[in-house]
C-alpha cells in the first residue's frame, strides 16, 4: 500500500513539472518559417518569369525566322524585285513566274506582316486585296523595311530590316528582337503571264550602251505575227517555216524571204532572187549596176551614168554627152534629190547652217546631136524644176553639134563632198559617153564650156519648152505645178 502511493507521488510530480516553448523560442520558429516560405515564393516567381522569358523570346525568334525564310523562298524565286531602287520601303512587290502568285507583294500593317499573292482587279498588275498573315497576334513587328540594291551584271539584292517584339503587358515577358539580311535572287526573269509596263509607250527594253543581247520570241503566224504592233496586232513578222521570214498585214502574209534569200511577193515559194505574183509598179527598172534602166511610163530604155561634180564653191562646170545620131531626137535626163549637208560647210547661197538641205534638180531635155555640121540642130528644155539651190546654170551644142552639154552646180571647196548627179540617157547606146572635168579650160569635142558662176536664164528661157510642167525661176522661189 505504502509502495502504491509514493508510484502515484512520482507520477504527479513529473506532470506538474514538464516545460512548454518560451516566447522568444516561439518568435524564432515563426521567423524561420516566413523566410523559409518568403524564399519558396520568390523561387517560384524567378522561375515563372524566367519560364515567360524564355517563352516570348522562343515565340518571337521563331516567327522571325519564319518571315525570315518565306522572304528567303519567294525572293530567290522570283522573277523581279518591283519596287525602287536604293528606296527604303515597308511594301514589297515581287513578279513570280506561277501566273496564281502573280504578283506577290508582302507589307506591314498594324503590326501585322501580310501577303498577297495572285493579279489583282482590275489590273492583274496590282496587289491582290486578299491578304493572309505571316506574323500571329503574340507578336508586334515594330518596323519592316526592304531596299532593293541592283549590282550588274548579276542579280538583283533585297535588303532586309525588322523589329518584332512579344505582344504583351507584362513586364517580365517583353521581348524584342532586330534583325538584317540581305537576300539575293537566284533564277532569271521568267513570266507565265503578260509583262505589261507601268505607263503608255513610256518604257524601253535597254537602253544606249546596254542592250539586250537577243530577243526570241514564238514563230507566230500570219494572223498573230510574234512581233507586232499595239495599234495593229495583225501586222508584223513571223517565222513561216524553216529559215523563213514573213511579213504580214491585216493578218494576211504579204511578203517572205526563204532560207535561199528568194524574196516572193504575193507568193509564198518564190524561186528567184525576186518574184513577184501581181502586177509591178516603178519609176524605173535598171539592171544590178544601176546603169542599163527602162523606163515604163515612156516604155523607153534608157542608160544612167552617176557622175560626182566637185570644183568650187557656187561654179557650174560643163558635163558632156559624147556623140549621138544627128537624125533621131533623144532625151536627157539630169536629176538628183536634195542632199543635207552634216557639218555646215555649205557654201552655196552662203548658207553655211548645219543640216541644211542642198540642191534638189529634175531637168528633162530633149535634143538631137552628133555627125559634124550640114545637121539642123535643136534643143528644147520639157521640164526644169530646182529646190534649194539652182543646180541647173546652161545648155547647148558644142562646135559642129557633135556632142551636148549641160552647166551643173559643183559641190567641192574646202573638203566639201561633190554634188552627185544621175544622168538618164534615154535610147542612146550604152557606149555613150558623158564626161566631167572640174579643171579650168577643158573642152570635150570641138568649143565645149569652161566653168561659169552665172545662170544663163536667157538662154535657158529661148529654149523652155511651155508646157505646164514647171516654171522656172532666176531667183529662190520655185513653183512646180
């Protein structure tokens, strides 16, 4: 019993003797917890916006490199950077050789990268309306520029600048990116559909000191000749065969020229140099000299010499016809179109302007000559007709009527080129001669002319036949008809 109650003793006292945690002990652990959970919290927020960081940055690089790529792609293939050169623009246009991404034109709005590909209405030259985006709403691109840099002969270069930033508030995600290429087309102009210039007749192909080598087009045909005009489409050339050239009009071949050079008119398998299907049309024929001619208003032949009259300035010299037949009246012809001098050395007139127009001549005379005297002769002007200068100056027999001449305009002084005359010797036989001499005193047959610097219009009007032809005047004014 006594053992019982002193265990019961024991117990007591121990109870009443356990001890609790001080205040102080109480405020540590409470410390020690606030910035055990204060460290645990701002862990979790460092690693939250290290985690947002790092996913803006992904999503802004990444969309970059993919407009960066696209841009890459559609430049190296194709055809032609369309916008200015060394200009800084936010729009591009590219021309594409597949005709449904004709043209393809990529631009910055609102912050948004767009393309459009495909021809737009009502020009198939302009941007199509529809647009599709390159760039997602998580991102904002600041800034888009393009340059086109032409470096010939090669291709031409895209120069690229962009700012693309991560669409957002917060702070912690806000990321922004630069980037600059260059990237450079690789394939050479091609197009599936029309290339049609910017403005009316306003544009060259090439240019002085930079042509294009070659032009090849589709053979055509004489309906759709492959080169043709605007105003006339049916009109042009075309390729009629193998090594054949044809020319068309109003859809309709009219002329070719074979692989032998046979020129046909009116006939597509010529075999002459010249043939022609239809009647023919000319002042004159003359043979591949120039010389043996026929003319076919007249049906008379005739014989042409080309005789270049030189000496000086503002004097007429003597051109000779050698011989004839005394008892048949023949015609000589004298005629040469005006001439423009290049480098105003003209000294006729005392004109001496650059490009001005020289000595136009029709002179047409009929005449008999030849034999030695006991003949009646005669002479007598049909036509005298002269623009610019008076070229014509005298006519006559010389001694005994043998031989005839004519006063003609000389063109050299100083380096002057001669003035060329074409004489027409209508029914005399090829072995006529006509002779020229600038030199002073020089006489072909018997009392021919020496140089002269007066027309003799007396002379010139006793012997003008009237017929309404032309009328001839001693001054500058000229009336023909």
């Amino acid at each position: 019993m006594k053992n019982s109650l002193s265990s019961i003793n024991d117990i007591a006292s121990r109870k009443y003797h356990i001890k609790g945690f001080t205040l102080i002990e109480l405020l540590i652990y409470t410390g020690i917890s606030v910035i055990i959970g204060g460290l645990t919290v701002g862990i979790l927020l460092t690693v939250t916006r290290v985690n947002q960081n790092a996913s803006a940055t992904a999503e802004v690089s990444g969309q970059m490199n993919f407009v960066l790529q696209r841009l890459q792609q559609l430049v190296s293939e194709s055809s032609n950077i369309e916008i200015e050169v060394a200009t800084t623009t936010s729009a591009l246009k590219l021309r594409m050789q597949d005709s449904a991404k004709d043209p393809t034109c990529i631009s910055l709005v609102n912050g948004v990268i767009k393309i459009a590909e495909g021809p737009g209405s009502p020009n198939a030259n302009d941007c199509n309306s529809t647009t599709s985006d390159l760039t997602s709403p998580k991102v904002v691109v600041n800034t888009l520029n393009f340059k086109k840099m032409v470096q010939y002969p090669g291709h031409d270069t895209l120069s690229l600048d962009m700012t693309m930033a991560y669409n957002t508030t917060n702070p912690g995600s806000q990321v922004s990116r630069s980037l600059s290429s260059a990237i450079a087309r690789v394939s050479a102009a091609t197009f599936d559909s029309d290339v049609i210039p910017g403005g009316t007749y306003e544009f060259s192909l090439g240019q002085t000191g930079a042509p294009w080598f070659k032009t090849i087009t589709a053979d055509g045909t004489a309906a759709n000749p492959s080169y043709t005009f605007a105003n006339n489409t049916g009109t042009g050339l075309f390729r009629a065969g193998a090594n054949i050239l044809g020319f068309t009009t109003a859809g309709l071949e009219r002329m070719r020229i074979d692989a032998s050079g046979n020129v046909g008119i009116g006939t597509t398998s010529p075999t002459s140099k010249l043939e022609v299907a239809g009647n023919i049309e000319a002042e004159n024929y003359c043979d591949e000299n120039g010389q043996n001619c026929f003319d076919p208003v007249n049906a008379q032949k005739f014989y042409r010499h080309t005789i270049d009259v030189a000496g000086t300035c503002n004097n007429y010299y003597q051109v000779v016809i050698m011989g004839g037949d005394q008892t048949i009246s023949r015609r000589i012809k004298v005629h040469r179109s005006y001439s423009t001098d290049p480098d105003g050395h003209v000294c006729y007139d005392n004109d001496a302007t650059p490009g001005s127009h020289v000595n136009a001549l029709l002179l047409e005379i009929d005449e008999n000559q030849g034999g030695w005297g006991g003949q009646s002769y005669w002479w007598e002007i049909e036509n005298l007709q002269t623009t610019y200068h008076n070229g014509f100056a005298d006519a006559g027999h010389t001694g005994h009527g043998n031989d005839f001449y004519v006063m003609l305009l000389g063109g050299y002084n100083s380096g002057e080129d001669p003035m060329r005359y074409y004489i027409d010797l209508y029914e005399y036989d090829s072995t006529v001669e006509v002779k020229y001499s600038s030199a002073e005193n020089v006489s072909y047959g018997v009392a021919a002319r020496d140089p002269i610097t007066t027309i003799n219009t007396a002379n010139i009007n006793a012997h003008r036949a009237l017929t309404g032809r032309g009328i001839y005047s001693d001054g500058s004014n000229v009336g023909i008809g």
